[in-house]
C-alpha cells in the first residue's frame, strides 16, 4: 500500500469527510477491503432509517468498556467513501490498523457494497420508515437494497433484526446465517394509533397488518388477518420500561438468553429504548460481558444533536433533531411529557442532506403540540421557515410565532424566552443543526451542559 | 344560515405518501375560518358509499402496493359511482397515485396494469428513472407552487384539459409542458402533499365550486394568507432553481451523505 496515499489523504482530511476517500477509493479500489481486514475482531454495521447513529455509538461506548479500540465513522458520513475516509484517518502512516473492531453506520443504499468490502461479523437494522422519498424513491426500494446485503452476508455473520418493524424482520427470509431478533413487549403508550401512520402489509397476502399494540410509528406487535403471520418472538425483548422527561432518561428491563438484566439509558424516547435494545442485542451476539453493556450504556452520552444539552447564556438548550414524521411524533411526545415545554425554536431546512421536499411536516402531529403544551413562544427558522410556520398555523398557533431566516438571529430571539435556567428545545433538521452549533459556537458556547 | 360542507377523505390510511393529508387539514380549517362547518367523514376498502352525498372528495397518492389495492377497489361499481358523482358536479382532488388512478389505466414500470376510472381522458406508464423537485404551474386563476416526485409520465388524451402549463418542473411527463388534468369540478395532479395549505387562493377554489353546487352561491371572504403566501412564493423560488439543476433522479444512487 502507498504510503503517499496516505499521507495524501490524512492532507484532504482536512477538506471534509468524504473527499479523502474517494480520492483513495478511485486511486486503490480495495482500500477498505485492506484496511478494514486487518481489525482482528472485524466489523459491525448499523443500517435502517432512524437511530443508525445513536444505535452505532452505543455499541462503540460498550466495546470500549471491553477493552477494545474502536474505529467508527462518528460524523455521520455513512457512504463508503466516508467509511473509507474515517478508516485511513485511523491508521498509522505505513497503512496499519491499531484498532480491534469496527463500527459503521452504513447508508440503506450503501449496505451491499460495504457487505463486499469488510469483514463483517453482525450487521443492525434498526427500522424502515418513510424518509427523503426525493432521494431514495420509494420505500420498498429501499428494504430491497438493504435485503440485498443481507444476502451478500457471510454464514457466520449475525443479523440483528428488529421484530416490531415488520419490514425489518421480513428481511429474515433473505438469511442464511444466525438470526437474532429484538423487540419490545411492554407498551409505554398502549395501542396509540396516529393519523398519519405508515401503512404495512403481509408480503403473502397483501393484507394491511392488524396491530395489538403500537410502540412508535408502525413498530409494535403486528398479525395479518389473512395467514396469521406476524411479529416473531423476540429472542431479546424489553418486558418493562420506565419513562423520564426530556432531561431524563429510561430505566428498562429486559429478557436476554442469559437471563433478565436490568439497564439504565441516559436518553428518553421511545425510540432510544429501540436503540439501546438493538445495541444490547448485538453486545450479546459479539459476546461481550455484561458489565461492559451495562457502564456502556450508563455512561452514554448523546450524540451530536440527538437530545444534546447545552448551556447557553444561561439557559439549557436541548438540542434535538428532527427528519421525519415518526421521528418528530416521538419528540413531541417526549415536550408533552416534560409538561411546561414553552419556549421552542423550529429550525427546517430542505438542502439535500435535509432531503428538499418538506411536505413531511404534514404528517407530523402538531395538532397534538399545539393543543396539549404551553407554548408562549414559538421561533421558526430556517431555508423553509414561512412553511413550518403555515403548519403550526393550521395546527391552530397563528400568534405567538416568531420567524425568522438566519439561523443565529433565530438562536438570540428564541433565547429571549426562557428566562435565566429555563429551557429552550430546539429542534432542527439536520444542516439546521450544523448551522445552529456555528451560531452557538460564535457566540462563544460550545461547552456541553455538565462541563457548565 | 350556517353553512356545512361533507368533505370525504377516501383511502386515507392507504394513500397518502407524503404529507397528503395536509389538504383535508386545510380544508377543514379553511372552512372554520370562512365560517362555514366542516364535516370530514373518512371511507376505505370496501366501504359502501354514496359518493354523491359529499361536497368534497380528497384522495392522496400510494406506491405500487396500495395503488393495487385502491385500483382493485375501484373496479366495477364503486368506480362507476364515483364517476357519476364527478358528473354530478361533485368536488375532487386527487393527487399524484390517486390521479394516475382516475385515468384509463395506468403501466408500472415493472410491467404491471392497473386499471382506472376513467374520470379523466389520460394514461400512464411508469418511465426510467423518477421526476423529482419543486414544481410551479401556471393553472387558470393562479399559480400552483409544490412539490412532485413521481415515476409514472401521463400523456393526456384528445378530450382531457391540463389544470395547468409547468413553469418550472416537470409535471406530466416531463415533456409536453403539461401538469394535471380536470373535468368538471375533479382536479388532478402530480403536486403531492400539501397542496392547498401551499395554494390557498386554489383550495379556496375548490370550497366555492363545493357551495356553488350545494347552495347555488360561493361567497367567500377574504382570509389573511400573507405567511401562505411567502412560503408559496419560496417554493416558486426554488422550482426555478431545481429547473436550473434540472436531471431526472435515480434512487438509490450514490449522490451525497445522509446523516441520519
Ligand atoms: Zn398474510
């Protein structure tokens, strides 16, 4: 291997996280086949719709309290150039891997290419739901891609697969190797069914599954009226679950093959609770001990942006993405819980990483905020703010709505609100957040909350 | 007297595939603040309906599998009914799956058939590769602003009537300048999701012809959409940049990161 294109990459470093592996990729093809390869302990994967970063950096936090070193695309830069870029940053300048195990979070339409590359020994996947339909198509497209790795997967390898989705434990028929399936039995908010929930259906019959329960979007226990088949008996599955705020976490209980364990997760959410469980199912499937799961998760510590709290100005802000409508349902659940959400700022952009069309705001329940939280002040924001404030008009907030185009006078009006130790949620989508961490940063706080 | 309307949300579980339901949402509001009474009723598979009876009917759009099941559903007399409610002067607005549906028949891409109604003189066949992007219209009384993202192209038949001419998009089928069609009061189009939130001055369209035909007149005041309409001339902004751009989308593909 070139030591030149090292050095040569380790210098694009610093021009974004893409670029350097593609220059290496078009140069030496196997690239990530070699360096991947010289991991002893190989690699894992973490695919589907939502939670592929927060599920990714659980098991990180959990293999490094086993001891291992690990090398993961903790930017977020999911393509195989970015896998490849986050590879060569970690190795030494003669091409060699010190670290014992990878972790990476893989793009849906990335999976059977990086599957061909890696040595992979289990591979996540979390769930499907519609999400930038204008850059993946539809959303059986989508399944089909990641099916497709699936069947690329070594013998040996696991695949850890979320029971509650259905369209994530259809993929069980394109498996050969081990299976593992993870789910939860303990319903937080029984039976909730929302409007604008996805539709699935029996891939035999063709029928729209009936649900005995809902956990969160179309995730929960699921049976087609016509054959009979439905969810599979998760071989991990939490049996009980105890909910805080948005400031808290989830206590969980869970049944494992070697036995009931209890474990904390420093995160609230519904869907948290999948992340953590989809982590914890593929610790047990790479056999690592107990302990290290537990602290793992206990010690985890949010992502950037996922349910991120920062001090500014004297306030807490809670910094929160938003991308979907199963993802923000979930966030307005959790306001509604904190019971006095007041002051929220909404930052929607549509550039390409956002995915542009933002009809999606119309699936998301903001009838439900507006009815049952205080909401004194409202900030929009962003390349799309006049529609997400005509949204929240015909959720019935028309007064009290301020708008705003630049993402940093947004920050400073929003701030205004709570008073000195209030709360401030923001919810941004994803290049909202980037631009709202720059305005955070040039206004001199970028500490996190407990380093305040 | 106060006024009432029957709006009828027809397959809403079924077909609405992004954000679709935001036209039923403004249409229920939009009426509220006209002081007129809304009543939305919701119908599926299966559902005996005498279509006849609603002022308003609101379908959305579905991919390949609920569109089956919605084609198949429309077969025989539950598509003639709706077809005479259309004659009948019955509102309708039927988006992107919806509308391919209302057609005479429509090819997907993988070969397959699904029959349509019939209500519009138009066919569809699914083409290479999606047409996806902002989209702005030029339709008689205003501009339609939204957004499109469909594999079907349509090709209107001699007696069909576009709803509009594409400003900016692609519309139909990316070729004849083309978007929608209507007949009587049933609208047609590719703009999916929240179409009438997007387009007041259009949803205000569909309310007046609804009491026209209910009451024999369609007063409406006023409403305040200054906010509507900034975000409707943003998304004009922006389907004259996306034409600017302007390439046939290949889902899938790589093209970017998608952090999510
Ligand atoms: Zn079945």
């Amino acid at each position: 291997m070139s030591k030149l294109l090292i050095k040569l990459c380790r210098a694009l470093g610093y021009a974004g996280s893409n670029l350097p592996g593609r220059v290496a990729l078009f140069l030496y093809p196997r690239i990530l086949a070699r360096l991947s390869g010289q991991c002893r302990s190989g690699a894992v994967l973490v695919t589907g719709t939502n939670g592929k970063t927060t599920t990714a950096l659980m098991l990180t936090g959990i293999l490094n309290r086993a001891g291992l070193t690990v090398v993961h695309n903790r930017s977020g830069a999911n393509l195989i150039s970015g896998i490849t870029a986050t590879y060569l940053q970690a190795c030494d300048w003669r091409g060699r891997m010190k670290a014992a195990i990878g972790v990476a979070e893989v793009d849906e339409a990335s999976v059977a290419r990086v599957v061909r590359e890696m040595p992979v020994r289990a591979i996540v996947v979390t769930n499907f739901f519609r999400d930038q339909l204008d850059r993946f198509g539809e959303l059986d497209h989508t399944v089909t891609l990641v099916g497709r790795g699936l069947e690329l997967l070594g013998d040996k390898a696991w695949a850890l697969l979320n029971a509650d989705d259905p369209l994530v434990a259809g993929l069980a028929g394109a498996r050969r190797g081990p299976i593992t399936f993870y789910g939860v039995e303990a319903d937080a908010d029984p039976g909730e069914h929302h409007p604008a929930r996805e539709i699935r259906y029996c891939s035999r019959c063709e029928l729209p599954f009936r649900y005995l329960a809902v956990t969160y979007g179309h995730l929960g226990h699921y049976r087609c009226p016509g054959c009979g088949d439905g969810r599979p008996v998760p071989d991990i599955a939490v049996t009980g679950i105890w909910q805080g705020g948005a400031g808290a976490g989830s206590l969980l209980a869970v049944r494992t093959g070697r036995g009931p364990v209890e474990l904390a997760v420093p995160l609230p959410g519904m869907y948290n609770v999948y992340n953590a469980l989809a982590a914890v199912a593929c610790s047990d499937a790479l056999d690592l001990p107990w302990q290290a799961v537990e602290e793992g998760l206990a010690a985890f510590t949010a992502s950037f942006g996922r349910m991120e709290r920062l001090a500014v100005d004297g306030r807490e802000v809670l910094l929160i993405l938003v991308k979907n409508p199963a993802g923000f349902n979930e966030v307005i659940r959790i306001l509604l819980r904190d019971g006095d959400c007041a002051d929220v700022l909404i930052a929607i952009n549509n550039k390409y990483a956002d995915g542009t069309d933002v009809s999606w705001l119309w699936d998301v329940d903001f009838e439900r905020l507006v009815a049952g939280a205080r909401l004194d002040r409202v900030t929009v924001a962003g390349t799309r703010a006049e529609a997400m404030a005509v949204r929240l008009k015909y959720a019935g907030l028309d007064r009290g709505v301020t708008m705003c185009s630049d993402l940093g006078d947004a920050l400073r009006v929003a701030l205004q609100g709570p008073g000195p130790g209030g709360r401030l949620y923001v919810l941004p989508t994803y290049t909202a957040m980037l631009g709202l961490r720059d305005a955070i940063r040039r206004l001199g706080y970028a500490r996190r909350y407990w380093e305040a | 007297m106060r006024r009432s309307l029957r709006i009828l949300h027809l397959y809403p579980e079924l077909m609405n595939l992004y954000g679709d339901r935001g036209n039923v949402l403004a249409l229920r509001a939009r009426c509220r603040w006209h002081g007129i009474d809304p009543r939305v009723e919701t119908a599926s598979l299966g559902a005996r309906i005498d279509y006849g009876a609603y002022d308003v009917i609101v379908i959305g759009g579905g991919q390949d599998r609920e569109q089956r099941l919605v084609s198949r559903d429309l077969a025989g007399d539950r598509g003639h009914a709706l077809a005479a409610a259309v004659e009948d002067g019955v509102c309708l607005l039927a988006v992107c799956g919806a509308y391919q549906l209302l057609g005479k028949y429509y090819v997907t891409a993988g070969g397959e058939t699904f029959p349509g109604v019939g209500v519009f003189d138009l066919v569809t066949e699914g083409g290479d590769g999606r047409l996806v992007g902002h989209i702005a219209v030029a339709a008689e009384g205003g501009t339609l602003a939204g957004f499109e993202n469909h594999g079907g192209r349509t090709t209107l038949g001699p007696v069909a009537r576009p709803l509009g001419k594409v400003l900016w998009g692609y519309g139909n089928n990316g070729r004849d300048g083309t978007e929608g069609a209507f007949y009587r009061n049933a609208f047609g189009t590719y703009l999916h999701g929240p179409l009438l939130p997007g387009n007041p001055w259009f949803a205000d369209r569909l309310i007046a012809l609804a009491l026209e035909r209910r009451y024999g007149e369609a007063e409406l005041e006023v409403l305040d959409d200054q906010m509507d309409l900034m975000a409707h001339r943003e998304v004009i902004r922006q389907s004259r940049l996306d034409a600017r751009r302007g390439s046939v989308r290949q889902p899938g593909k790589e093209t970017g990161a998608s952090p999510r």
